[in-house]
C-alpha cells in the first residue's frame, strides 16, 4: 500500500469532478481532496507516476510525498 500526495490546481467543481473520476484506477483504495490547500490524497496498490500522468492532461500537478500508508 503507498500513499501518494499530490498538489493540483484546481480551477473550477468542473475539474474536480474530473480529477476525481480520472483517480478512480485499479488498486486505489481511498481518495481524499483538500481544497483549502489544493491537495489530492490517494491510498492504494497503484503506481504513483500513472496517476500523475493521468492528472495531468487535466490540471498542474506535482508530486509532494508518496510514502508508505500508515
């Protein structure tokens, strides 16, 4: 299990619905979104650089930690 966080920027409810209907891959287990900080958490048997990869024909993104899930 890795847990991947992520920073977007998120324009609109528009791109968020997106960005999360884009998460919904194989092995994900739990997404959670910070808009007051404009971060995406996502827990799972995933690879993080596919997410990404994914998230970014949507939005900015990078990547600010993938560790272990706790």
């Amino acid at each position: 299990m890795k847990k991947a966080v992520l920073k977007l920027s998120l324009g609109d409810d528009k791109t968020k619905r997106k960005v999360m209907k884009a998460v919904c891959l194989s092995g994900v287990v739990s997404i959670s979104m910070d808009t007051k900080d404009d971060k995406l958490t996502v827990t799972g048997d995933m690879d993080p650089v596919t997410v990404v990869t994914k998230l970014r024909k949507l939005c900015n993104t990078e990547i600010v930690s993938v560790g272990p899930a706790k």
